[in-house]
C-alpha cells in the first residue's frame, strides 16, 4: 500500500516545513508515503464559500485515481487513539488497498462532490486547528501508528 497526502496551499511556516519533512523521511522506512500539494486557489477572495469549495473539490477529484481509496481530514469524521489508528492502518493493508489518499481541504472544508467520492471521515481532534498545523499532526500520527505496529519504542501508554 502506498499513502498520500492530498493537501490544498503549501505550507508557509518554515518550522513546521521542517518537522514534517522529519516525519516524513521517518515514514518512509515503513511504507511509500507522499505529501502533494494543491495550490491556493488564485483570487480566492472574489469567490464565495461554495465557489471555493466547489473550484477546490475539483482540483482534489482529478488527483484521485478509481482504485484509490479516499479519507477526508474532516472534523466530523471518526476519531482514534493511536493504537486504534493503527490498527485502521493494518487493516487497510490487509485489505489490499493499491493507494490510501488523506485529504486535507481549504479553509471551508469540503464540496458536496469530494464527500460522495470519499470512503471515510477522519477527524484527529474536536478542536480546530490550521490546515498547516494537521499536516505535521497527520503525518506524526502515521509514523506513531507505523511504530506502534512494529512494536517499536516511540509510542508508550
């Protein structure tokens, strides 16, 4: 299985550039792993909210295979331990699934076409936090639950 990380804007703040290129190289000793970014809707200011997430949605459905299996980063969605979320990933290796692809929307979240398309919701907490600031949280989870997996000292209870 191969991950991705779908995510709309780049990532301004250099710091957390560097953490999650940390987390990242990490990753990359248990599964293939990859972040590709969206760029920011260009005059996002003269659109309204379903514009934007309408125009977004699109971008994110042409980067979606028919195999792939899609997740939104949704503050609706299912929520985890670390050890449950593990467990999520081990069964979606099991399952054979070619590509896991995790979205992370725009600011308003998501359009009506990227909910359809969408297998699952997966919310990392009830708090709202930056679309730059769930990246570093989603990516440290991944390694949390790939080292929780291989019974690896990072994660204790």
């Amino acid at each position: 299985m191969k991950i991705k990380l779908l995510a709309i804007g780049k990532t301004d703040h250099k710091q957390l550039s560097l953490l999650i290129d940390e987390y990242q190289n990490r990753l990359k000793h248990y599964i293939k792993f990859e972040i590709e970014t969206i760029p920011d809707l260009k005059n996002a200011k003269n659109l309204s909210e379903i514009q934007q997430k309408n125009k977004e949605g699109e971008l994110i459905l042409k980067k979606i295979q028919a195999t792939d299996v899609l997740v939104l980063l949704d503050d609706k969605g299912k929520e985890f331990t670390s050890i449950e979320f593990s467990k999520y990933l081990q069964k979606k290796m099991n399952a054979g699934i070619k590509q896991l692809v995790l979205v992370i929307g725009g600011p308003y979240g998501f359009s009506e076409a990227v909910y359809e398309k969408a297998q699952s919701k997966l919310s990392l907490s009830k708090m709202t936090f930056s679309h730059q600031m769930i990246r570093l949280f989603i990516v440290e989870q991944l390694y949390r639950g790939f080292t929780i997996l291989k019974n690896e000292p990072y994660h204790h209870e």
